[in-house]
C-alpha cells in the first residue's frame, strides 16, 4: 500500500475522523508501542482546529497525556482529592487517574459521564433547542478496556448502565470518543464493537487480524508490518496509511478548585463573653418593663 507521510497528504484521513467523531465512537487499536498516543495527540489537535465546536475531555492512566496534550486544563485526580471535593468536572481537561484502582476509575469515569449525560438530557427534555448550543462532547479512554471490557456492560454495579447508554445513544446528546486500546479487538465489548469505526495501527493478533480480513484482506496483511506511527483509518472506506507525527508540545495548565474556607471554630472564651452579652441585654430588657 502507498504510504502517506505528510500532514497535509493526508488532509481526507484527519478531516474524515474529525468528521466522523461528532458522530460515532472511534477506536485506536494497535499492538503497544506503536505511537497511538502521540498519534492520538495530533488527531485531537486536528480535530480541535478543523471544529472549534468541540471539547475533549481525556482519561489517562499512565501521565502520557498529563504532560502534553491539547487541552486547557489538566487534573491529578487521587482519592483524597475526591472526598474533599477538590476536583471539579470541567470541558477540555486531561484527567490523571493513574492513582486510583480500576473500580475506582470506573467509578469516577461512570460519575463524570453520568453528570455530563444527565446535564444535556435534560437540556433535550426541556424542548426549547438549548441543546443546540452545547459542544461536541468527545472523550478519550486510554486503556479502554477498563470501561468497556467484554464484561463490561454486564457488571452488577451502578455505573453499567451509564456506560451502555453513552455507547448506544450518546450521539443524541453529543457526546462520543475515542477509545484507545492495546489489541486484542476481542476484549472489547460485543455492543461497542459493532458501533465503533477503526483506527489500525500495527497487528500482531489473528484474532485482530481476521477481523480486518473479513472486510479488507489487503489491509490486514498490510498491518502485519506497517511502520511505527503509520495508521489507517477504516470508515466508509480505507483512509491513509499515513504516518501521523507528533506535532503537539502543549502543557496543560493546572485546574484549582477553590474551595470556601472553613468556618473557625469559636474559643471557650468567645462563647462565654457572647453569652455573657446576650444575658445582660435580657436582663437590661426585663428590667425595661
């Protein structure tokens, strides 16, 4: 296959993604190594430029994004920081949740879906176009899997549900993703699979492999070997291959929650003297009868 090395070759592969990703989930599948994150990076950045209407909103899990990313603003996001309320859920953030464990990254990814869902169904609810002017929500997962695992969506807790609505009707309320995954296709979610469109990387797995094949046996037999950094985008047909360079150098900057300052607490001897006060003024007002 013609290899495409140049940004502005490859102008129909990242105007069709940033196309297609107001519209549907998009996955990045390819073996480790191969670059999806500095990839990933000038996508967004694309997309970002291409449609001023969109916001991301980025889950990492390993500082690859926390550091450089096209985005505003950036969050360390810990346990501690959770219970004393001091992250906040903003458009154009990367969130760090490498800290938590992977229920707590689910339940913290389910939470701020669930916010960002409830917000905008509502808004639709209300039946007076306010809809309209909400940007494209788009998110990115890295290590997908943790959220949309073949298990996922069958798990007893509260946030399945949550997750199974934003894959199945999110693009009511624009709200789509990027879902960056290490192969195996398999491990995704059956439900995701079938409503995602592709970004290939290199393959190593058959059972990846066969998954192209059954659509385009060239293709598959092309990402056995296809450089590092080169992807092919599969929508409506093959876009690329094309070697995506990393052009991002942007450091978010650290989003604060400010929180209200806590009362202080009154010294034994201010509540005497108060008390002492509001006694004398009884007495003074009963001796006033």
């Amino acid at each position: 296959m013609q290899i495409q090395t140049e940004l502005i070759e490859g102008v129909a592969f990242y105007d069709k993604i940033a196309s297609d990703s107001k519209q549907v989930l998009i996955q990045l599948v390819s073996e480790a190594g191969h670059g999806k994150t500095s990839s990933l990076r000038t996508i967004i950045d694309y997309c970002r430029k291409k449609h001023p209407d969109i916001v991301f909103k980025i889950f990492d899990v390993s500082q690859a994004w926390y550091h450089c990313a096209p985005t505003k603003y950036r969050q360390y996001v810990t346990r501690d920081k959770i219970a004393k309320s001091q992250v906040a859920n903003v458009d154009d953030c990367v969130y760090e949740i490498g800290a938590l464990s992977d229920e707590e990254k689910r339940a913290f990814v389910g939470t701020i879906i669930g916010l960002d869902y409830g917000k905008r169904y509502n808004a639709k609810m209300e039946g007076n176009g306010e809809l309209k002017s909400f940007p494209s929500l788009v998110y990115c997962f890295e290590e997908s899997n943790v959220y949309f695992g073949s298990y996922s969506f069958r798990k007893n807790d509260q946030f399945s549900p949550m997750f199974q609505m934003f894959v199945s009707v999110g693009r009511n309320y624009k709200m789509r993703g990027f879902l960056v995954a290490t192969a195996e296709i398999g491990e995704m979610a059956p439900s995701l699979r079938r409503r995602s469109r592709k970004i290939y990387g290199r393959l190593e797995s058959e059972g990846d492999l066969a998954t192209v094949r059954r659509k385009n046996k060239e293709l598959a037999q092309y990402l056995i070997t296809i450089p590092k950094y080169h992807f092919v985008y599969l929508s409506d047909k093959p876009y690329g291959p094309i070697k995506v360079p990393d052009l991002v150098n942007h450091t978010p900057e650290d989003y604060v929650v400010v929180t209200p300052p806590q009362p202080q607490k009154r010294s034994l001897w201010t509540e005497f003297f108060i008390g002492a006060f509001i006694m004398l003024m009884l007495i003074l007002y009963l001796k006033g009868l």
